[in-house]
C-alpha cells in the first residue's frame, strides 16, 4: 500500500507541474486541467517519494512535480511494476502503460544539475475510472488481473481453410489491456460443442469473462446466441443493445446482430461478431466500462457507488 503525498498539474506543457492537493481524473483523459491530459496511453504520470528523496540526498532542492509527475506517492516502487499493474486510489483506477520515457529534449532540471530521474524511476498510466485523489489518500497496487476466455466459432476455421484473426485480436487487445487470457478455443458451429466448452470455462472458475467471435448471424449454421443462452443464469441486455448501437453509426447491417450478453455463476460472456474490423470497434467501445461490471460481479472491487 501507498501513500499519496501530492497531486501535480502544469496548465501548459513545458512548464513545472505544481501541487495542487487534489484533481480530478477523466476516465480515458487525464487529470481535469492538465496539459498532459489527452487520448493517448500516457495520461498520468506517477514518481515514488522515495527516489525523489534520494535525488534531493544530492543536494539538489526539487518541489514536487518538477519532474513532471502527476502523483508522487510513498511506498510503491512504480518502475519495478509491469505494464499492465492496475492501481486503485479511492475510486480512481489507473493502469500502467509505459515504464520510464526516453528523453530527447532535456527539462530543466537535467540541464541545471545534469540528471533526471522521471526517464528511468517515473511511469505512465491511463484513467481506467475517474474520479478524485487527494493528497493523503492511499494507494494501492492490485493484485488481480481479469481472466479472460476466447471461443471463437467458425467451421472454416476449425477445418484450417481460414485462419481466425479475431481470435488473435481478441488477445492482443486485452492484455494490452492489462487482462490475463487463461485459454483460447477454436471450435465449429456447433451448439453443443460450444454449450459445452462455455460451461467448463464458467464452472471450472477458468475464466472472469469469456469474449466469444463469430457464429451471431442469419446463417442455418450460426449459433453462438442459442449457445450462450442455453448456459445463461442471468442476460445482460444492455452490453449489445450498446454495441449494435455504436455499430448501427457505422454501418446498417448492425442491425443484422444476434448477439446476446449473459452471465454464468460469477463469469460474463459476450458475444463479439467474426470480423476482426468489428471486433475491434466492439471491443473499443465497451472496454472502458468493462472493468467495473466485473468488479461488482467478482466481488473484488469497490462498487458501493
């Protein structure tokens, strides 16, 4: 656990961050008046009290923020964290996204005293949730990640006469994201065979979220929706209900989707189409309010909001 001791911001860039006791941080921002703030992966940036203490041990008088951090925090050793580390501070969770930043153009400080420490020791983070921290507030590092399980239907694919790129995608997006992917199963369009594949993924604890790909349209052999229906304690309607509606905008063929969200004992499963393009425009869309549905569902985060 950590501890945070101040919350910086520079209203333009180039300038000295100051302490200003508290901000507020925008999901998939920054914080709220920040120069730095923006959609892009580094929208916060975190330096540990105890290595700007040893950069002061040389002698050198910093105040908070010189270095550019947004937060300085004691009891977190931020670079020895990976990407992907989930950080919690009252409501606000980030996720690192960078460690350390290669410095072209030298700040200030190194051209003063011929050193900087935000380069190697600070890190970079994105707003997963917003919210408010204040100095004093603690800080913690997560020890979880979410499993993640991906089933992808495609009786081409199966047989090896296509290659499944969602799949793959699916993946890449998600531990991009910070998640763990515990298995991925290619399988036919088959009902039972998925019927049966989902039920080990949910009663097996194997997986906090199964993605499926493929298998949601108006073909005879099409049959994900029956599939997660026919395993489904519980639906979740408004998951696609929001995804044909960002898809509708792109295009009227949205309309054409049977996919259905439900949940299985503690395990949510959506339905993603078989186009790696629509996957990712989904998954995009939906990911940003994900984390919090599975925190109410698994119980492991904060959702007394």
């Amino acid at each position: 656990m950590g501890k945070v001791l101040a919350v910086c911001i520079s209203a333009e860039k180039g300038t000295p961050k100051k302490n200003v006791g508290a901000a507020e941080f925008i999901t998939q921002h920054g914080l709220k008046g920040d120069a730095h703030a923006g959609n892009w992966h580094r929208q916060v940036s975190l330096l540990s009290h105890e290595k700007i203490q040893q950069f002061r041990a040389k002698g050198v008088n910093v105040e908070d923020g010189t270095f550019g951090e947004n937060l300085v925090v004691e009891g977190i050793d931020f670079s020895s964290l990976p990407v992907g580390t989930i950080l919690k501070s009252g409501k606000v969770i980030l996720e690192i996204s960078q460690i350390g930043k290669e410095c072209h153009n030298h700040c200030a400080i190194y051209k003063a005293v011929g050193d900087c420490i935000m380069p190697r020791e600070g890190v970079f983070a994105r707003v997963i949730r917003g919210g408010v921290i204040s100095a004093g507030d603690e800080m913690h590092v997560e020890d979880f990640s979410y499993r993640v399980g991906i089933v992808t239907a495609s009786d081409r694919g199966y047989s090896g006469t296509r290659e499944d790129l969602s799949g793959p995608l699916i993946r890449q997006m998600m531990e991009a994201r910070g998640y763990t992917v515990t298995c991925y199963t290619l399988l036919p369009d088959d009902r039972h065979l998925l019927e049966t594949e989902l039920k080990r993924l949910c009663d097996n604890n194997i997986a906090d979220l199964i993605l499926t790909s493929g298998g949601t349209g108006f073909s005879p052999r099409d049959c994900m929706p029956e599939a997660t229906l026919a395993v489904a304690d519980r639906l979740a309607p408004g998951i696609p209900e929001a995804m044909r509606w960002q898809s509708f905008n792109i295009t009227k063929r949205a309309m054409l989707s049977r996919a259905v969200a439900a949940i299985r004992k503690s395990t949510l499963i959506i339905n993603l189409p078989g186009s790696p393009k629509a996957v990712k425009e989904n998954l995009e869309f939906f990911l940003d309010e994900l984390h919090h549905g599975l925190d109410v569902l698994t119980g492991k985060g904060d959702h007394h909001e």
